[in-house]
C-alpha cells in the first residue's frame, strides 16, 4: 500500500513538473509568435488607427468647406449672369 502511495505521489509530482513545462513553452511560443507579429506588422508601414481617424475627420472638415465654397461660388456667379 505504501509503494502504491509513494508511485501516485511520484506520478503526481511528474505531471505538476510536466504542466509547469508545458505552460512555460506555451508562454514562449506565445511570446515569439508576438514579437514575429509585431516585427511583420511595424515592416509594413501600416497607419497608426488615431493617425487614421484624425486625417478622417481633417478630410471630412475640408470636404464640408469645399461643398460651402463651391455653393458661394455658384451664388456668386449667379449673381454676375443676372447682372449682365
């Protein structure tokens, strides 16, 4: 009985080393697969996604004041076409 103790204690002890193992390679895969992803990612010159939104929104104000200056030329020229 105290054979069969000592082999489970023993076999116990095997698998906690192995899982501990086996989490540590899962961490360093994990992490080299990171550092690949990011090292791929930085290679392509990709936008940052703030830099995205804030020349967005600049395109969007500069759109609005073309639509607006585009509608005072229009009113302008109109304007003139009456006049003569």
């Amino acid at each position: 009985m105290t054979q069969n103790s000592k082999l489970f204690d023993g076999l116990g002890r095997v698998m906690n080393e192995a899982a501990g193992v086996a989490d540590g390679v899962r961490r360093e895969v994990e992490t080299a697969v990171k550092s690949q992803a990011q090292r791929f990612v930085a290679d392509m010159d990709l936008v940052k996604r703030e830099d995205f939104d804030a020349l967005r929104e600049l395109v969007q104000v500069q759109g609005e004041e073309i639509d607006a200056l585009r509608k005072e030329l229009a009113a302008l020229k109109g304007g003139k076409a009456a006049k003569a």
